[in-house]
C-alpha cells in the first residue's frame, strides 16, 4: 500500500464539473488500494456529507488551508507586504510572482511530509506545481506526478492569442 499526497487547490465536492469530477474519481480510486493524504481547498465537514449520490472517500485524510497555520513574523506586516515577503523567503527567490497555492498549504505540506513517508505527491493544477521543490526538499524520494484535467499549455496560449487579438483591434 503506497501513501499518497493529493494537492487538489479548489473545492471538489459535489462534483459538478469535469474538473471537480476527476479530482473526486482520483481520490475514490486511490483510497481503494492506498493511504491517501489529499489537501483540499474545501471545509472537511462539506467533503463527508453525502450529495448526489456521491460519498466521499471515508479513509481519505483530509488537510485544508482553513486549518489554522503557526503565526509567523510575516503576520505582524501589512497583508500584501506580508504575503509577498512570506512567499519569497519560503522559496528562497526575489523573482516571480507570490502563488498563494504556496502561502495556503506550505504548513499542511510541511506538517504531512514531516509526518508521514509520501510515496507519491500528485499535483492536480499546474499553479500546484510550485510546491514541487517543497516536496523534494522535505522528502526526495517521493514521485512527484502532474496530473490535470486541462492541457494548460494550449488553454494558456490561446489566451495569449485571445489577449493579442483584443489588443490589434484596438
């Protein structure tokens, strides 16, 4: 039985749309056969009420952002200022931009993957991706697996497209 990290940066439940209906089967299928750890942007009490003829994984163990995370220094800073200097001393970089995926589950990650020996860490988003290097740190050993419901690189350039385009008609 393999122990594995599901980062889900979203509510899933009642599955409604394609999204929330992969990362609910996900999970339903993994519980059968492993330990699953799933971080979930949904209250733990909305996951395990029965809707819609779907009953959420009962082994399933549950962590969200709402849990309350250690005070830090960064608390005492106003809210942007505080965020964004949080996120760059716990990626170690002045570039980029502040992902809040990284400021709301870096202490759920911390506090599983300290705990517990994860064998593999699937992230459901490519936003999700940020907290990789977090799980190679802690524990480099465990598999780390991207697996989303949308080809994100297309949906991303036809943004692009769709903002270029907006733009030479103006």
């Amino acid at each position: 039985m393999a122990r594995v990290m599901v980062l889900i940066p979203y509510s899933i439940f009642p599955p409604r749309n394609g999204g929330q209906l992969r990362a609910f089967h996900l999970l339903q299928e993994l519980a059968r056969e492993h330990q699953v750890y799933a971080i979930i942007f949904q209250p733990e009490y909305e996951l395990r009420q029965p809707r819609d003829d779907y009953q959420f994984p009962a082994s399933v163990q549950v962590y969200g952002p709402a849990q309350t995370p250690p005070p830090t220094l960064f608390d005492w800073l106003p809210a942007r200022l505080g965020s964004a200097l949080h996120y760059r001393w716990l990626q170690r970089t002045w570039q980029g931009p502040a992902s809040s995926v990284l400021l709301d589950t870096h202490h759920l990650l911390r506090h599983i993957l300290e705990r517990h020996t994860i064998d593999v860490a699937i992230f459901t988003t490519i936003s999700s991706m940020v907290v990789a290097p977090l799980v190679k740190q802690l524990r480099p050993r465990t598999i780390r697996i991207v697996n989303t419901e949308n080809i994100e690189h297309h949906l991303l350039m036809q943004a692009i497209q769709a903002c270029n385009g907006n733009e030479s008609k103006q």
